[in-house]
C-alpha cells in the first residue's frame, strides 16, 4: 500500500463508470482510496452500471466518507494526499 490515499470523489454522470474502474485499478495497485459519493452519483451507479455498482465502489474503498460529513479527514486541507 502506498503511504497515502488517493482521495476519488464522484459525483454522477459518465464519472460514475470511470470511477469504478480508476478504484479497480487503485486497488489493484495497492493504492489506499478514500472515497467520496454524491447522490446523484449513488443514482447514476444504479442506473447506468448496475444495482450492485455503487457496493463494488464500497468494497474497492479503504474508507468511505459520507458526502455530508464535513468532519471528514479527507475534508481537511492538511491531510496528506496525493490526490
């Protein structure tokens, strides 16, 4: 694993899908993701990829932040990633 995450935030559309596969490549890198969904995103997952899309995108992510949470260490503009 690399020292630090990359931080993927989607937020719908033909992002959703490529999302997807940029957290199937992370993690077949050994690449931390710390990822972030917008509800649209959670919607076109569903519609576009499938119903089973967005828990894929969950089992791919070392964390998951909930889009509101503004506590969040990804929220921080210390925290240490290269993006």
């Amino acid at each position: 694993m690399s020292a630090a995450p990359v931080i993927l935030g989607v937020s719908g559309a033909s992002g959703a899908a490529i999302a997807l596969r940029l957290a199937e490549l992370l993690n077949a890198a050994g690449v931390r993701v710390e990822l972030i969904v917008t509800r649209g995103a959670e919607r076109t997952l569903d519609e576009e990829v499938g119903p089973d899309a967005l828990a894929r995108l969950d089992r791919l992510a070392t964390r998951r932040h909930a889009i509101d949470d503004l506590g969040a260490t990804v929220a921080s503009g210390s925290y240490p990633s290269p993006g």
